[in-house]
C-alpha cells in the first residue's frame, strides 16, 4: 500500500440504516485491529450531516416541517475570517426522514416553507452571512414554499450560500420527485410546478434558473434561492475545503468510502465521486447497492477503485441490518 499506512475512511451516511460516524467507527474498528492508524472523516454533500463540518454553537428554533408541523432545526453560530457564519440544513427542516414514508397526496404536497423560516431566523442572529445545505430533502415544490417566505420578508436581508448535493439544473428536480414518493402519473404536475417557478422568477428577478447549474438540488429550493441572489456552490467542495479533505486523502494507503445506493446522482456532485476525485492510491468503495450503469461509468472514471455492493456480498438482510459490520469485514479483509 502507498501513503503512510494509515486508513481514512469517508463515507456519505446509508440513508435509513447507518450514520456516516457509525461507518467510519467500523472502518476504525478494522483498522486498530490491524494496527494502522485511522482517520474518521463525517462527510455530507450539502444533506443531513452537513453541519458536522462546522464547529459552533447551536442555536435551536422551531420552524414548519414538509407537511406544516412543528419541527426543532439548528443553526449553527460558526465563527469563520470573514465573522459570524450561520450553518443551516435543509435537511433539518423538510429532510426525507421527516417524510419516509409519504403518501401519494403528501408527496405532492410538502413544502419548502419552513426552510424560508429557518433562513430568516438565522439571518436574525446577527450572522454576516448564511450557509445552507440543499441536499437530502422530501419537497418537490420547486422550492416556492421557500421562496414564497422570504419574498414576502423583503428576499435574503444577508448573502447566503447554497452548498447543493448535486448539480441538475432546474427542470432536473423532477428526476428525483419518484425517490420522494410522486407517483408516475403526477411527474405532469412536476413539470407543471416547476415550468410555473421558473416563469414567476424570470418575471419578478428576471433571473432565469432553467439552464443553471444546481439549481435542481433539493427539489428546486436551490433555483428559488438562486433567483433571491444566493450563490450555488458543490456542497461537497466547500466541506471538502473547510476540512482540507484533500491532505488527508493524500496521506492514506487505503481510502474506505460509500453510500447507500452508487447511482446517477453519485456522479453528480455527491460524496463518493468527489472522494474518488482526490484520491490517488487505493480505493475502496462500499456501498448498500450498486446500479449497473453507474457503476460502469463511476468505474471507467477511476479504474483504481474497488466497488463492493454490500446487498451482494453479505445478502440484502445483513446488509440493511449491519451495514457498519458488513463494512468491518470488508476492510479486515482488504488490510490482510
């Protein structure tokens, strides 16, 4: 192995079955048995875990959840060169935990809104600016319940900066409306929806989202706060910075990452492609599953790494059931 023998493990949370810290542990568990060194790295692309990039303290409020109730979200008060910065997720306020398991008029109905609250309470806590993570969220309303908060508080009274989890544009979001719960026959009322946002923002800012990069994360909060004057920006790339990740990837002799599902989305921005970007010697990736065509293109992209589908290797069962200890057995395995 290359580096300086030590293991790095950064993975992406396994939505509904393990965290990113309980991963990383079970890599670390692996590792001490073998006697190397461990780097623990919690990463997110702008979805849930974002704020564990940023140290600060919490400020805890109460804002409207994706169906309109009571939801306890955080803004973290992390001091950085240029002042005070609150750290926001969107994921806090209208994440796919907070709607598993949506009905069909649900999925369709969950707004945005109470992220549009969340970002005013932040902008309240005397902040020079705003970062918020737009990623992992169970709304595709085009982001208009945010939009339509903050339009009627006079639009983002400080700069904010959304760190997105992908890079659709606009019209992209209905891509990931089904992972949300809309069925088939209501993607019509999708496009609907956001062929009505992207006229109402071209008539009201005269900025047009349709062919802007990022603009689809989150269901197409990132559109709408685009069209108020947000910067879009890789969420990947800024934890990436904030944690010079790149250092530490420089220095392992085995990189262990991975997420749920390795689908289209992955090469899109999210964690695993970003990883497998700044990573020169040996790779492993585990994920839960494996989509055959984005593995073929994630391979033809870094031919190095190793993909494992932890549903193929150790059963679908165990692998819902323990993934950090399919995960264990995996790097034991390769640090033989």
């Amino acid at each position: 192995m290359t580096g300086d023998g030590r293991v790095v493990a950064a993975f992406d949370k396994f939505r509904g079955t393990a965290t990113s810290s309980e991963l990383g542990e079970a890599v670390a568990r692996a590792a001490r048995m073998r006697q190397r060194e461990v780097d623990v790295i919690v990463l997110s692309d702008g979805g849930e875990g974002f704020l564990d990039a940023f140290t600060g303290e919490d400020v805890t409020v109460a804002v409207p959840g994706p169906l309109g109730e009571d939801v306890t979200a955080r803004v973290r008060l992390h001091d950085a060169d240029d002042g005070l910065v609150g750290v926001i997720e969107s994921a806090d306020v209208v994440g796919r935990h907070l709607l598993a398991r949506p009905t069909r008029g649900e999925a369709l109905v969950a707004s945005s809104a109470g992220l549009g609250r969340l970002l005013l309470e932040g902008a309240r806590l005397g902040v020079t600016r705003l970062v918020v993570g737009c990623g992992g969220s169970a709304t595709s309303d085009a982001g208009l319940g945010c939009y339509q908060v903050l339009r009627a508080a006079g639009g983002l009274s400080v700069p904010v900066t959304a760190a997105c989890d992908v890079t659709a544009r606009f019209f992209d979001a209905r891509r990931y409306a089904p992972q949300k719960g809309v069925a088939d026959s209501d993607l019509a009322r999708i496009d609907e929806r956001l062929e009505m946002a992207r006229d109402l923002f071209l008539d009201e800012h005269g900025v047009d989202v349709a062919d802007v990069e990022r603009t689809g994360a989150a269901g197409g909060i990132a559109g709408a706060l685009f069209a108020l004057g947000a910067t879009l920006v890789s969420g990947f790339e800024l934890m990436a910075r904030e944690i010079s990740l790149g250092p530490r990837l420089a220095r392992a002799a085995l990189v262990v990452t991975g997420e749920g599902r390795l689908d289209e989305g992955t090469l899109e921005g999210k964690v695993v492609a970003g990883v497998a970007d700044l990573t020169k010697g040996n790779l492993l990736v585990a994920c839960g599953s494996l989509d055959p065509d984005a593995t073929a293109s994630f391979s033809a992209r870094h031919p190095r790494a190793r993909l494992v589908s932890l549903a193929e290797r150790f059963g679908e069962h165990r692998a819902i059931a323990d993934a950090p200890g399919c995960v264990e057995a995996l790097v034991a395995e390769a640090l033989t």
